[in-house]
C-alpha cells in the first residue's frame, strides 16, 4: 500500500499571517495556539488580529523543552479541557513535531505556521520524538500531513542565515540517502522520493553555487521562495511517502547518535544530519573528489563538518565510539543497500570525516 500524504493547502507569501484567520477560519472557530516565546513575538500581533477579525477564539500555550511524549499528552489533555476544536503551532521543528502528534491523538486539525526554514517539520507527516534532554528516541509516523500551512516568507527571510542553511543541508541529505537503496526492482515509493528529493537538490546546489557571485542578486523573492518551498514542501513531501518498508538514513542515523553527547546540544537537526553524510559518503567510498566537493559546500554554508563545530571538543575518540554503537540498523533497512554498514565502519567513517573536514578549514584559512 502506497500513502502520500500532503496538507489541504500549503500557502508561502509575503504577510500571509495578516490573512491567516480567513483561511484558518474553514477549519474551526477556537484555537490552541502553540509557539516558542521568539517565534510568538514575532508572529503574533498580525497573526491574532487576524484571527480577531474572523471571529475565532485562541488560547495562547509558549512552548518549551523538546517534542517528547510528556508534552505531547499535556497539550493534548489541555486541548480536551478548552474544548478547543483546531490545533495551531507557530515556530521550528519542535514546536511543529508537537502540535502535529496533538492533532492525531486529539483527532483535531491542525494549522502549522513555520517561522524559520530549518526542516521539513511544517509539512511532513511524522513527528520526531526526544526525550527531556534532547535525546531521539523514536520517529511517530502520522495519519496526516497538517491540513493547512501558512508560510510567511516575511518572517522567515529574516531569521538568522543558520536556520535556513540548516534547512538546505537536511534537505540535501534527503536524495543521498535514499540513492543507494536503488535497484532494479525498487518500488514506486523510493522512485517518487527520489525524483522529488532530486528537484530539491537541483535547486538547493544551484543556489548554493550562486552564493556570493558578484553581480548576482541572491535574495530575489522567487529564488527565496524557491528554497524555502524546497526544505517544505519537497523534503516534507518526501518524508510523507510511505510504503511501509523502513530503509536505512545514514545522515540521520549519525544525527541520533549525535544526540545522545550532551556537547552537540547547541546545534541544530541539519546541522547533525548533514554531518552524517559526509559519514555516509566515506561508507559509500565515494572518491576524493566527491568527498571534498560536499565538504566545500558544506563550508560554503558555515555547516559543520567537523565534529568540534558540533561541539565535540575533549574525550573525542570515546565520543565517536558512543555514537557508532548507538547505529543499530536491521537486515532488513539494510536490504539493497549498495555498501557496507558496521558499527565499526562507521567509526572509522566519523574519524575520516572529521580529520576530512578538520584539513578542509586548515587549507581555508590559509587561502
């Protein structure tokens, strides 16, 4: 059985939120609104006069912590006790991933306002689950994409340059992932991943090679559009078809691991997952070429590709033995997978990458 899931309607423009409520307003009439205290700030005043002037109730919720189970279940109950008949969340991927398992365990629609490019959160159809201290613990694959997104382009142009190449490096790592899993007798689910996750890609390296370009403008409003719709819609497209076999994620695979060392708590989901990949090409023995292509990418968008950049600065070597033994893939995620996985491969992969990426900044300080 093949499942694609995608919102009723997916809307990216300048100011949007001053019209959010005559969108919001064919859902339901009385909301619970959940937001990170920034992402409120901003948001908030054009957003709730918005909702004013259609005549619909709200409860504000300023979210904290991580999307574990915990807050899941008490933004859940407080939805049953407000009698509240829509679910709203406003902010990053955390805010996002909660509110949208909200929705399902509520049977409530749910409204996702992304206030930054950093993932796919706002569209996908699953939520990452943490537990108190940041670290992964499951995925919760989701009946439903939310039923509508509101995407002020406004608003996410002006967050700090790290959120949206976080984004573009978690959506880049989307095609790499799922290529090597690609055979003959690959099912249409993979197939349509791919061609997506490969439209992302196209344009997200297009973008990326024309950083910086003298003479060339690279904030035009289209090609804003273009990237952010790109983290959005295509990754969360991507994330959102399902065909119920589970496939091996290298990049995020190392991005949990990542997780459990307390050193990488300042860093964001791309910025851990993209990392992964250079992991992944080393297991791939991808040539040198390839290898450093990706690194100058990579330090073309001030992502890590070191693991001090994650924050992993003393008892290295430990580090890198605990996040190799927390990637525990089964035979059957590895099945057509076109090169070799072991706990101690992928060790020697961190180590590679990282003294990869450690030259790489060496020789451009020098230049």
């Amino acid at each position: 059985m093949i499942k694609i899931k995608a919102p009723e309607a997916y809307i990216n423009e300048e100011n949007i939120l001053r019209e959010g409520g005559k969108y919001i307003s064919k859902l339901g009439n009385h909301a619970l609104i959940i937001g990170g205290k920034r992402a409120l700030d901003i948001a908030e005043e054009d957003f709730l006069k918005s909702l004013s002037d259609e005549k619909i109730k709200y409860e504000v919720e300023t979210f904290q912590g991580y999307c574990t189970l915990a807050n899941i279940d008490k933004y859940a109950d407080l939805a049953n006790e407000l009698g509240v008949d829509l679910i709203i969340g406003v902010g990053g991927g955390r805010v996002l991933d909660t509110v949208k398992a909200v929705g399902e365990k509520t049977n409530l629609p749910v409204v996702t306002v992304p206030t930054i490019a950093a993932t796919c959160a706002a569209w996908s159809a699953l939520s990452v689950i943490y537990d108190d201290k940041g670290e992964h613990t499951d995925y919760w694959l989701l009946k439903n994409s939310p039923k509508l997104i509101l995407a002020d382009i406004n608003i996410i142009s002006k967050a700090p340059a790290r959120y949206l190449n976080a984004g573009i490096g978690d959506t880049i790592v989307k095609w790499y992932e799922a290529a090597p899993h690609l055979t003959n007798s690959s099912d249409l689910t993979l197939r349509i991943g791919l061609q997506t996750s490969k439209l992302a890609l196209n344009i997200l390296e297009n973008y990326v090679d024309k950083l910086g370009t003298e003479g060339e403008d690279n904030n035009t409003e289209n090609q804003y559009k273009d990237v952010i719709d790109s983290i959005i819609i295509l990754a969360g497209l991507v994330g959102s078809i399902n065909g119920g076999k589970h496939r091996a994620a290298i990049g995020h695979a190392v991005h949990n691991g990542l997780t459990y060392i307390p050193d990488t708590k300042g860093t964001l989901h791309g910025e851990k997952v993209i990392f992964g990949l250079i992991v992944q090409f080393i297991l791939e023995g991808k040539s040198e070429r390839e290898i450093d292509g990706l690194v100058n990418l990579l330090n073309k968008l001030e992502l890590p590709v070191t693991l001090a950049q994650l924050g992993i600065k003393d008892n290295v070597d430990d580090k890198i033995q605990s996040i190799a033994n927390s990637i525990n893939f089964n035979s059957d995620e590895l099945d057509n997978l076109n090169f070799k996985v072991s706990g101690d491969l992928i060790r020697k992969a961190i180590i590679r990458a990282n003294e990869i990426g450690t030259n790489s900044l060496k020789l451009q300080a020098i230049i």
